[in-house]
C-alpha cells in the first residue's frame, strides 16, 4: 500500500468515528432562559445599566404643558389641586422660586384620573445627605400602581427594585437615566386602568413609564380591579422638590371632529 493510500485511509477510519460519536451523543435541549424570580428589596438583583439620558427632556428650561393638559402645579401655588394625603389639614409645603419642596406629608390631588398620561418634574436636593433609600426619597403613587420610586440614584447604590424610576418592590428599571443630584428630572408616565367588562377584568390595568426620556417600563401588568386615581406624592423626610405638573386624559382614535364638507362645485 502506498503512503497517500494510508494516510488517506486513515482520515477516513478518523471521520467514521467521529461520526459515530455524534450520533451517540444525547440531544441538547434547547437551553431555556432561565427567568428569576426576586423577592421585593433584594440585593443580590442586577444593577440596571447607567446610561446618560440626554436632553429629550432638558433639565432647564421647564418644559410648557400642552394645551389639553390639566394643569396641577405650574409653580405657583398647590392650595387649588392638592390636599394633605389623608388628612383634613393645610399642606405645609413650601413653594417657592417655581417649585415645591416637600414639608410635613403627603399631598395628593383633589382631582381623580382615568387613563392617562401624567407629567411630573422633580429634584432631589443638591446637598447630599444620606445613603441608599435615605438620599431624596420621595415618590409618585397613582391610585392602585405601585409607586414609581423617588430617589437620588446618581451613584447611590440600594436595591434595584427600591431605586429612582422603579416600580417598587416589583421592577426595577429597564436602565438607570439619573440626572445629578439638584437637576430637574422628568418622569412621562402613561396609566390605563384595567378594563372590566360584566365584572370581571379583561384587560390587566398597564402603566410604561419615561424617566428624563427614556423608557423604563413599558406597558407592565398590574392584577387586579381598580378604578381611577388621585395622584399621591409622597413624603419620606426628605426636601425633594417638584414643579410643572400636569395630565392629559387619554382620548381614543377618531376622537375628533368631523372632517370639513366637501366643497361644492
Ligand atoms: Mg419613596
């Protein structure tokens, strides 16, 4: 036998083996993503990524609410739309300078909201005091919702579901689009109640929510029958301030008015 032929052979003995030993090999699953589950304020949850968010939403000037908008606070005065969460007494915070600064409890709207798009600024203080869930907490509670969390998370670890823009104890957010402590932040945050038809609830009530632009929750879940909402902001002891709030009432399509007649000719 010649060289080649030997080597040739056995390139062909080698294939034939290693063909067998595929065939033996058992068949892999196709790997399943595995979803985690997270009890509320647990640490050991990836951190969500820091991003820079840009200036969709700058910080300064403040923005003007378009004019369909129920206008709750343009920086002037809260005693029109608010009254002291829960209680019967006089809101204590401070406004000034075009913004109000959180004293003495939650306030919450005298207003109730269907489904809507609501628009809240706010600034945790410029002075850092404080670590983790003690640094400029605050938050936005729309009715049955969660709260979506107030919080100085520029470099401020806690855990990832109690962190500003999370859905509390549920989600943290998709990214961390902080702005600095001191700089106005935007919070976009479109609600839909749950729709019930004969009792019972055909559609889970959903909430996507914007911080300073950029997405953070898009149309989560939330089980359960609940109707409309004030609008709650709370006070967790620290001077958080806000300004420029307002809603719009989600409309349907062709909502509008009837197109203009035909021109006669
Ligand atoms: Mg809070």
């Amino acid at each position: 036998m010649s060289r080649a032929a030997v080597v040739v052979g056995l390139f062909a003995v080698g294939a034939i083996v290693l063909a067998q030993e595929k065939k033996d090999e058992p068949k892999k699953e196709p790997e399943k993503k595995e979803v985690k589950q997270y009890k509320p304020g647990d640490m050991s949850r990836p951190r969500p990524k820091v991003i820079d968010p840009g200036t969709t939403t700058p910080a300064e000037p403040p923005g003007k609410p378009p004019s369909d908008a129920v206008v709750l606070f343009d920086g002037t005065s809260l005693k029109e739309e608010w009254v002291r969460g829960g209680k019967d007494q006089e809101i204590t915070w401070k406004v000034e300078n075009g913004y109000a600064e959180i004293k003495g409890g939650n306030i919450q709207t005298k207003r109730k909201f269907g489904d809507s798009q609501v628009h809240i600024e706010w600034a945790t203080p410029k002075e850092v005091k404080g670590n983790g869930q003690g640094r400029g907490n605050s938050g936005v509670y729309l009715g049955g919702f969660d709260e979506i969390q107030v919080l100085d998370s520029f470099n401020n670890d806690t855990y990832p579901d109690g962190q500003a823009a999370a859905l509390y104890g549920r989600f943290p957010p998709l990214v961390n689009a902080s702005r600095k402590p001191g700089e106005w932040q935007v919070y976009d945050i479109i609600a839909q109640l749950p729709k019930v038809e004969d009792g019972k609830v055909t559609r889970p009530g959903r909430i996507t929510v914007l911080h300073n632009g950029v997405l953070v929750h898009h149309a989560v879940e939330f089980p359960g029958k609940f109707g409309e909402f004030n609008i709650l902001l709370q006070d967790h002891g620290n001077p958080v301030q806000y300004r420029n709030i307002w809603v719009r009432k989600l409309g349907e399509y062709d909502d509008g008015t009837p197109p203009p007649e035909p021109k006669k000719k």
